[in-house]
C-alpha cells in the first residue's frame, strides 16, 4: 500500500486528473469518469459537489481514503 504521506496531490482536482491518467495508461475505457466517481465516493461528496469545488484542498485522511 502506497504511503499517503507521499502523495503530491493536494486538491480533489488533481487527484481525480492523477488518477484519470493511471486509468488512462491501463486502457480503461472512461477514464475521467471513473476517477470522478471514485474521488467523490472516497471523499464521501457527491460528484456535483465534486465538479463545483475541484480546489478543495485534500486532508492526510482524505489522501488516504483515495490512495
């Protein structure tokens, strides 16, 4: 498991673009999406609330959660 501490992302917009580029090189299909789902569903936010606020800075928890 990665360590949560060394993960640049700070917004939940740049985890959701980090995340869309690991999916992106596997050959998923929707990539941004299934970041997009998956970010909201381990900030426990709805993807609007994600689209609406992509600065919200990331807590240690939060990174967690998503790594």
């Amino acid at each position: 498991m990665r360590d949560p501490s060394r993960i640049a992302t700070q917004t939940a917009g740049d985890a959701v673009r980090r995340l869309a580029q690991t999916f992106r090189g596997a050959g998923i299909d929707t990539p941004e999406l299934d970041a997009r789902i998956l970010v909201a569903h381990a900030l426990a936010i709805s993807r609007a609330a994600l689209l609406a606020s992509p600065e919200r800075e990331l807590s240690q928890s939060d990174l967690a959660s998503i790594a």
